[in-house]
C-alpha cells in the first residue's frame, strides 16, 4: 500500500470507531538522530493516527519558534536529508501500517531534483509530501513528481485562501488536506479559530480528502475544538516539540511524549455515555 492508500485505510476505520484523527508533528533528527528515532516511536506507542515529519531547514518561514529552534537543533547536530530518510525508512519498517507524511521546504526539494527527491521519499516509505511554502498557483511541478513517484500530494488551505484555491486544494490534494486554521505561524500561543469550520465545509462540500486542522492545536481540548469543526482531525506540531526540546541528547526515554499524545488521543474519541443510577 502506498500514496494515499494508507490515509484512506486509516479514516476509514477511525471513522468505524467515531473517531477523529491525532496526527503528531515532529522535526527529523530533533535534538540529534538517537533521540529523533525515540521521540518518533514514542509517539507511536501514545496512540499517533499518523505522523507528519518534517525535514530539517534553515528558514522555515511557516513555523514559530519552537519549531524554528528544533530545526536548528537538528541541523546543528548534523541532521541531513539522506539521514532523515533512514529514519522513515526504519519507521516504515516498525509500522508497516502507519500513515508518514513528510513537511518540507520547496528548497530542499527543487535542489535535490523533483524527481529524485520524490523518489528519495517514496522509496523511504513516506506516504505523502507537504511542501510548506509551494502555493497552489506554483505546485504543478512538485503535483507531478509526486504522482509520478506513487507519493500522496498533500496541501495546505490557509484561512485566507479564495474559493478559486479552496476549489484547486480539493481537485488536487490528496491523502489529507491541511487546514490552516489561524493567520500567522505555527505555536502553541492561540488556539485554532472558528474560521476553521468555514474552510472546513468549503472542503467536504467539494468532496477533498479529508481536513486535518493545524496550527495551534496543543491541549485536548483544542483537539475537540479541531473536530467540532468538522474536520477528520488534528495535526500538533509545536505542542510536541516544546516537550522534545527539554529531552537530553542521547536520550532513550520520550515516555512524556507518549503521556501527551494518549491525552490528546483521548480527546479524538467519543463522549462515554453517563453511567445508569
């Protein structure tokens, strides 16, 4: 299973079981590799619907500052694209079944050669690529290299987007579609807006795969605010991250990661009943 098979697989039964999405963000090689290969398995272990993984860059112009700080960690450990894909690849091989996204910039990507880069991704296991600061209007050529490397292309509606936009995101993407669900960058500052739920419908109207919403998303209860909206789910990025950040270099144990994520997760799922007097 590849591309947006597995996206499908897992909404399909989430929606089964009534519940939504929890999709963990987290920086590749973030504070080093030992510890991003344990921070990824620990979120896993917290009950992770996905993960969405981003490579490390220099100028994340989409992210605040806990996600900028875990790119320079990572880069400054020595993280590089080639090793970041060893991690997917070992993750692939720990959850065959596990739905990978990969965020990047397009620089990384147009440097290494669309082709190539998509390739490189494919054959990591990933199954869909989110390139951050490519636009509608200027995506066709990453579109292309990611259908034809079997790659899921994943992209992101920010609340500013025009109806012409939302309509091409929903012609287009495919595995999930990320909803940006405030003005600005990624943190954990502000919780996810109302206006979320207007994209949101915008989308399901125009039958897009399904929204995930981002940005802000860092407690359970912003969690059920994601899925009051409507969407399948939520991404937590910057949530994550600040807890990464407090772990030691070298450090096995990310057990803090995987007691926030079954909090989060907890959030996805149904109301119990009230217990009979």
């Amino acid at each position: 299973m590849s591309g947006a098979g597995r996206y499908a697989a897992m909404f399909a039964a989430l929606a089964r079981r009534g519940e939504g999405a929890v999709v963990p963000f987290a920086v590749l090689g973030d504070p080093d590799m030992e510890t991003s290969h344990a921070v990824l398995e620990a979120l896993v272990a917290g009950g992770a619907d996905a993960l969405e993984v981003g490579l490390p860059f220099s100028d994340p112009i989409a992210d605040g500052p806990a996600i900028q700080a875990a790119d320079t960690r990572a880069l400054k450990a020595g993280a590089r694209t080639a090793a970041c894909w060893e991690l997917v690849r070992a993750l692939r091989s720990a959850h065959p079944a596990l739905p990978i996204g990969v965020l990047c910039y397009a620089n990384l990507a147009v440097r290494a050669g669309l082709p190539r880069f998509y390739r490189d991704a494919a054959a990591a296991g990933a199954d869909s690529v989110l390139v951050a600061d490519a636009p509608m209007d200027e995506a066709e050529p990453f579109r292309a290299a990611a259908r034809e490397a079997g790659v899921a292309f994943v992209a992101m509606v920010p609340p500013s987007a025009t109806p012409r936009v939302v309509a091409a995101v929903a012609r287009h993407a495919e595995g999930y579609t990320y909803v940006v669900s405030r003005p600005g960058v990624t943190g954990t500052d502000a919780a996810p807006r109302q206006g979320a739920a207007e994209l949101v419908r915008a989308l399901k109207r125009l039958a897009a795969a399904p929204p995930l919403v981002g940005f802000g998303v860092s407690t359970p209860a912003h969690v059920r605010e994601a899925l009051a909206t409507g969407a399948a789910g939520a991404i937590t990025g910057s949530a994550v991250v600040e807890r990464v950040a407090h772990l030691r270099p070298g450090a096995r144990d990310a057990t803090v990661l995987t007691a926030f994520i079954r909090e989060m997760k907890a959030a996805s799922r149904p109301a119990a009943p009230p217990a009979k007097r």
